[in-house]
C-alpha cells in the first residue's frame, strides 16, 4: 500500500528511534521524506537507507528545531528542493527530568524551548505552503506524560501537556480548510536512547522490570508508533481532528496495582 505517494514528509528528529521508524514507514508508503535532524551523522544516515531501501527522494535537512531561524531555513529548503510539505511529524524531542527546585532555568528553558516551542515553530512555517494548497497532515509526538504525571519527571509533563494543547487549538482552528492536525502519545518504547539507559543501568534487573510493569509485558516498538502516524498522515484520516492517540501498552487505563 501506498497511501503516501509522492507526498512530502518532514519528520523531525527523524535520525533514531521513533523518527526513524516514522519516516521509513513514510518512504515505503511512497513519501519524499524529509529527514530534518540536529545530528548530520545520524540524519545523513537515516536519508541513505531510506533511499538504498524505497528508492525514494529523501533527504536529510540540519534542523535544529529549538532556533525559528533553523526551522524556516529546514521548511525553505524543503519547498526549494522536494516541494511544498503535505505532512509534518513534529517527533524531535528531549527529556529534561527533576526535582521542582532544583531545576534551573537554563533547564526550563532547554525543555521547553524543544519540546513545545519547536514544534510550534515547525507547525507555523509549513502551515502557509499547506493553508495555500488547502491540504496538510500535522502529527505531534506527544507522550502519556502529556496527560498523567509521574513524581520527578518535572518539567517535561508541562511541555507535553502543553504539546496537547498546541494539537487541539491548531486542530480546531484549520479544521475547515483542509489541515488535520492530531498527536500520538507513545508510552515507553524500546529506541536507541532506552537501550542505551538500560545498559548504563547498574542494575542488571533494569529492562526486566520495567517490562513488568508494562500490562503487555514488554515495550513498545517504534514501528507501532509509526504505523499510526502513516494513518494520520494519510487521507483516511482526515475525519480524526484534534485527537491524541495513545500507544503505551495500557500502562495509563491501569489504576494501581
């Protein structure tokens, strides 16, 4: 299936794990993908197989999505070089974990300025091209940190709940010109960036536990969150407005155990 066909995708943070599996998805449903990452190894990387493998026009673009400047170049040369985006993944993200306290502002700050900041500015530079055609998918990678919260995760729950917000007012006020905006909120997912923390872990136990914690008894994979974003992103989506889908494995319908 190809519901994507030469549609142009950006997918930022598009170099590992989420984005990664997104935006390979994206090319094997036919889209000229976008790779828009801060990293040149890992987005120079993600761009090369995605054409080894699909064959089609991707292209990885330096974004970083914290600076306007660098987000509208990314757009800019976009339009230059592949065409006007008919879908935007806003999947870059951070996690920046603490006390309340002792969090400082240069630490607010960082989080905030990636993690619902950078999104809005992706949101407001391809939204003229997409509002101009009278078409565009927009899908943010929230979290279910977007909607429950966990003790000394602060302030990265405010950034996504935040991320929810951006997805619901955007969704309702281009509802009726063409432009689907709606979120994903993946629970805890086996990417590069988990394995990592599990190694470095001194405990042994570390993945084990957390898997049993998970009602399905492991994590999720990347390749599930991009499956959902392929349907937002296509044209049978386009009666799902302002929705937040959420991929945790149930871990947020349980009470407490």
């Amino acid at each position: 299936m190809e519901r994507l066909r030469d549609r142009v995708a950006i997918v930022t943070g598009a170099g590992q794990g989420i984005g990664e599996a997104i935006a390979r998805r994206f090319a094997s449903e036919g889209a000229h993908v976008v790779v828009a990452e801060i990293s040149p190894a890992l987005g120079e990387a993600t761009a090369a197989t995605l054409r080894a493998e699909t064959g089609t026009r991707a292209q990885f673009i330096r974004c970083d999505v914290a600076d306007a400047r660098s987000v509208e170049a990314m757009v800019a040369e976009t339009i230059a070089t592949l065409g006007a985006p008919d879908i935007l993944v806003n999947n870059a993200g951070i996690a920046v974990f603490g006390d309340p306290l002792d969090i400082t502002d240069a630490d607010w700050a960082r989080c905030m300025s990636v993690d619902l900041d950078g999104a809005w500015f992706c949101c407001r530079a391809v939204l003229p091209a997409m509002l101009a055609r009278g078409r565009g998918s927009i899908v943010n990678i929230a979290s279910n940190h977007s909607f429950q919260i966990i003790r000394n995760t602060f302030p990265y729950p405010i950034a996504k709940h935040g991320l929810l917000g951006l997805t619901r007012s955007l969704a309702l006020e281009y509802a009726d010109r063409g432009i689907t905006v709606n979120a994903i909120s993946p629970g805890y997912i086996d990417t590069p960036l988990n394995q990592r923390m599990f190694a470095e872990n001194p405990d042994p136990e570390a993945r084990r536990k957390v898997e049993a914690k998970q009602p399905v008894g492991r994590l999720g994979r990347p390749d599930e969150v991009a499956a959902v974003a392929a349907l937002l992103a296509s044209d049978e989506a386009r009666f799902i407005v302002g929705a937040n889908i959420v991929i945790d494995g149930g871990v947020t319908i349980r009470m407490y155990e």
